[in-house]
C-alpha cells in the first residue's frame, strides 16, 4: 500500500495551547532528537513542549507564536506535515499562508475560554479556503478536572457555530496538551470519552482522488533541452497520456502529446499530482502560466468573474486600485471593479452593500476586472485554478477564491 502525505495545519485562539498540543505530540511519539528532549526538560512544565514550535526569541519573550512553523511526523502509513499557524490577531497573514499550504484543519480551542472572537475568524478563513471538514479538540481540561458536562456544553455551542458557516466536525475531542491525555492514546481520566485520540483521529483526514476529474496541467516552465521543447509543470487534476490530445489555454490551440519525461524515464502516462515535463507532437508557441486541458471540458477564459476576497492590509482600499492578481502559475494586472458587499470576517454579518472602500479584516464579495481574458475555475471546483492573492508594491493585500462558475 502507497504512503499518504497530508499537510495538516492546526488554529485557534492565540495560547489555546497549539504550540503545546503538537509540542506534546512531537515528545510522546518519540519523533525528536535526545538532545532536544533535553534541552525541553530544563524548561519550565508549563511552557517546555510549546518550547519545540515558538523557536524565535521574540515568541519566546512574548509567548506566542508569530510564523508558522513546519514538523514532521510519521503515524502508520502516514506522513503528516503539521503547519502550527499563529493565533494572534495582529498575524491573520501568517495563519493564511500557513492554511493555504495545507490539505487538513484542526481547530483547537480553550474548553474553559470556549469560541473567541478570532477563534471564529480562523473557522471562516478555513472556510474560505476551502475546507468543509475539520477535527475540533477542546484543550485543558485538566483545568475543568476532565468533567463531561463542560465539554459538551462547548463541543454543542462550537458544533452550532461550525454549522452556520458549512463546516462540519470529524471528530471533536476532550484533551489536555499540557499533561499528554487523550494525545497518542485514550485517556483514563476521561473515561466517559468514547473516540479516538488525537493522533489515530487525523487518519480520519483522506486526501481526495483526482486522477478520474478532467485534466488540468497548469504550465510551470518552459526549457529547450537538446533541441526540444520540454513543457514541465504539475498535473492538478486528472491524468496524461502519450499521444492523447490536449488544448492549451489562453491560446485555445490543440495538438497532441508526443512524450512524458518523468526523469529520468519516459513514462507512458502520468496522474494528478505528479511533476512531470510534456513534449508535444505539433509545437505550438508555450509559455509559463498557460493551461494545458482536455478540448472536450475546458476552463473558461474570463477577464471579469466574482470572487470573495478576505482583506489583510492595515489601510483603507478604494475600488479600481490596480494590483497583482496571483494564482496556480499565472499573474495578471487587476482591479477590483465592485464590492458588492463588506462583510465582518468574525460574524460573517454583512456590514454595508454596495461600498467603494475596504477595511483590515474584512471579507468581502466583489467582481474583479483583469487587464487580458485568464483561465478560471470556481474554487469549489478545483482548489488551484480558484484561490489567488492580490498584490501590491510586494505587500500582499488579500487572498481570495473565485465564485464564478467554472465550465463552458
């Protein structure tokens, strides 16, 4: 059987215990070094497994976590790559960056501060992401002495919230990060706790099959190797094969493939996923941000679509400003044309229709206009052709997702 890599980031609330939870789960599956377990041990009980993630001094000194930090754990036939994602307020970026790598959430909330303000605000931005289903775990409960009847008054008022913005809960679990229960194993303090541990719980995550989905080959690089053209890029969805037909877009050309190199071999087909560069029978003129399809479903080419964009610049924005729209390969010059509506990114309350400005922290539904046609998708669709960020003067502005409909 082949082994799953999945991409896991963990949110919530800033000192909801995140740093501590995958501190613990570092410690107690053995997944560290012997020197830095006892580095950890000369480090006070209650800070010496979030010790592990808040490695920069100013997270030391200040005690939260400001970047996202990368760990790597093996469980079964699984390699998780677990992105723990800062909850402060003030770093809503960084938490964006380090969602928008991953493939699975956990929400991770304080069973005694239950849902915050920004507890909320990572759900929603989770949501806009993309993500339909996440695994909550309700930490310190050694501090309500592991009662049921807390637990379940916050597990319903979180699984209530959830709901309301189309997310459902896998799993949701009684922990205490701090004193490894309910971790990598059950525990005997919560008896009354019928599931899963944290760790067995994440294998509830599956990555989607895309090999069956139309074929999407967004082209990452062009390179001329000995005399041929080589196409390289990563397929997103579907699979190729040699001599199968393929369009290429914007061009809206067809041709066929002549070869598969996946180095050092040539292969016969390749599937979604895999890095792959592509030599064609017909050459036709190929550049860094086309996508390659099939002729019979292809993505549409749009220079004005709808999308829902989540505002993360401190200043003011007014409508028609240019930027840098980014998304797969692809850039392209862009406005906002209308903002249809400002929305509250903690409430998902609409707070005006029709305005010209908008604020740090808003989400907002708005039409953008690109200065040539691009090629599209609706996000639920497919994930990579669908989520962009606007950029300006190197600063990023907004990360978004495309709510057009995809096909033609």
């Amino acid at each position: 059987m082949k082994k799953q890599d999945i991409k896991l980031v963990i949110t919530g609330h800033v000192d909801h215990g995140k740093s501590t939870l995958i501190g613990r789960l570092l410690y107690d599956t053995g997944s560290l070094a012997y020197d830095k377990i006892r580095e950890v041990e000369k480090v006070s009980s209650d800070r010496k497994f979030a010790y592990f993630l808040d490695h920069l001094k100013e997270e030391r000194e200040g005690d939260i976590t400001i970047d996202t930090t990368q760990v790597f754990l093996k469980s079964g036939r699984t390699n998780y790559v677990i992105i723990d994602a800062p909850g402060h307020v003030e770093f809503v970026k960084n938490m964006i960056t380090g969602a928008s790598q991953a493939d699975s959430a956990v929400l991770i909330v304080d069973v005694i501060e239950s849902l915050k303000e920004q507890t909320k605000r990572h759900a929603h931005l989770l949501s806009l992401l993309g993500f339909k289903e996440v695994i909550v775990v309700l930490n310190k409960m050694d501090l309500v002495n592991y009662k049921q009847e807390q637990f379940l008054n916050v597990k319903n008022e979180i699984n209530k919230f959830l709901e309301s913005i189309n997310m459902a809960i896998i799993h949701c679990i009684p922990i205490s990060a701090l004193n490894g229960e309910n971790i990598i194993r059950r525990s005997k303090k919560m008896s009354w706790y019928k599931g899963a541990p944290f760790l067995k719980s994440l294998t509830s995550f599956k990555r989607e099959t895309l090999n069956n989905k139309t074929l999407i080959f967004p082209v990452q690089d062009v390179y001329n190797i000995n005399g041929e053209t080589v196409i390289a890029g990563r397929i997103i969805s579907g699979s190729l094969r040699r001599s199968q037909t393929i369009k290429i877009l914007p061009a809206e050309k067809t041709t066929k493939i002549k070869s598969i190199e996946k180095y050092p071999w040539k292969v016969v087909k390749a599937y979604s996923c895999e890095s792959i560069g592509i030599t064609l029978l017909k050459q036709l003129p190929v550049k860094r941000g086309d996508v390659i399809c099939s002729p019979d479903k292809t993505p549409l080419l749009r220079d004005k679509f709808s999308a829902t964009v989540f505002w993360m610049e401190d200043k003011r924005f007014d409508k028609n400003k240019e930027m840098i729209m980014r998304y797969s390969t692809q850039e392209v010059t862009c406005r906002i044309e209308k903002i249809n509506k400002r929305i509250n990114s903690s409430t998902l309350k609409t707070i005006k229709e029709n305005v010209n400005v908008l604020e740090n922290l808003d989400m907002a539904e708005v039409v953008i206009k690109t200065k040539k046609p691009i090629v599209i998708a609706n996000f639920n669709n497919i994930r990579e052709l669908g989520r962009f960020i606007l950029v300006k003067n190197g600063n990023t502005y907004a990360v978004g997702i495309i709510t057009t409909s995809i096909w033609e």
